[in-house]
C-alpha cells in the first residue's frame, strides 16, 4: 500500500476533485486538508509507524491554500492557539 500512496504522490499535479467540497471556493477544502495532515502525523507518529502516508495531504494544503494561511496556523500550533481540533 505504500508503493501505491508514493506513486500517487510522485504523480501529482494538482488538487482531485473532493465530492465534499463541489463549490468553486475551495477554503474550507484547503484547510481539511491542513487538519487531515496534522491529524494523520499525530495518529502515525502515535503507532510509531512512518508518516509518508501522510504527505499526500500535505501536497493537496499545499496546492489550495496560501502559504500566508499555512505559516499562521503553523505559528499559531507552536502557541497553542490553533483553532481547529487536531
């Protein structure tokens, strides 16, 4: 399963299609996907298992949201003032 996961982020060129998110804001996809991100690490890392899995969401944050978005949640999870449940 990991091959799989590796090729499709070797592969990837933009943000799929997301059924829960059908409008053309993509906002709150982008930030799913931040949460999906850190959430998937904090359970892998939990297990001792490796957090590539992971990095498909990373991929898919990283192409919907801007990077100003991204480095003021990642400030505010070092205060501990992120709003989203991790």
């Amino acid at each position: 399963m990991a091959e799989a996961v590796s090729d499709k982020i070797k592969n990837y060129k933009t943000a799929p299609f997301d059924a829960r998110f059908p409008n053309t804001n993509q906002t709150r996809n982008c930030f799913q996907n931040y949460l999906d991100f850190h959430r998937c690490n904090k359970a892998l890392s939990a297990k001792g298992q490796e957090v590539s899995p992971c990095e498909w969401y990373q991929k898919v944050y990283k192409s919907l949201c801007p990077m100003s978005w991204v480095s003021k949640w990642d400030e505010q999870i070092e205060n501990g003032s992120f709003p989203g449940k991790i």
